[in-house]
C-alpha cells in the first residue's frame, strides 16, 4: 500500500522580493506548498487559513523585526522557526535561538 505525500507547508517572511521570489520559486519547483509575505503583519492571518509546517523568517524585516515576533510566533503557531538572515555575528545567532528560533540560516 502507497502512502500519499503531503506538500510541506513553508511560509516565508522576507521584505526583500529579490531575496524572497527566487527561494519560493525553488522551493515550489520541489513539491512544497509555499506562501510568501512582506512582513509580520501580514503574516498574522496566513497562520490561521494556511498553518505552515516551517516559517522560514528574516531577521530584519521593517516595523516588528523577526527576533520581536518569535515570543508571540511560538504561542500561536506549532510551526518550525528558521530565522533567516544577512547578519552573521554570532551573539546575533545566538539571540534568535534563546528567542525561540529551531535554526539560523545566515546568507553570508
């Protein structure tokens, strides 16, 4: 008896479309089912309708930056926090795990 795979669900949270389109585009060449947004706020009511697996999410985004919005990340949603970042400093790195973060991507 066959299995069926579900499509991993990723939300990706980036402010740069250049940074952002090209990955999503990847990742969906790859079987995953993908959402891509601008900010925290527009992230909010993805998280009911869609619920994704993964978030993958920049540290920098503009107004609410990624590392305030774990705390509240993690209380409404069970999904995996990779923090994604252009900043590669290592209390950087450190600070998004003790916020909550699974992993750090940093794009050096």
């Amino acid at each position: 008896m066959e299995i069926p795979m579900t499509s991993i669900r990723i939300a990706l949270v980036d402010d740069e479309p250049d940074f952002r389109q090209p990955v999503a585009r990847y990742l969906r060449k790859r079987g995953m089912t993908m959402h891509e947004v601008g900010s925290i706020e527009a992230l909010q009511p993805l998280l009911l309708e869609f619920a994704p697996n993964i978030i993958l999410l920049d540290v920098g985004l503009p107004g609410k930056n990624g590392l305030d919005a774990l705390k509240r990340l993690r209380e409404e949603s069970k999904a995996g926090v990779i923090m994604v970042t252009a900043r590669g400093r290592l209390e950087e790195r450190i600070e998004g795990l003790d916020r909550g973060a699974d992993s750090i991507f940093a794009n050096r």
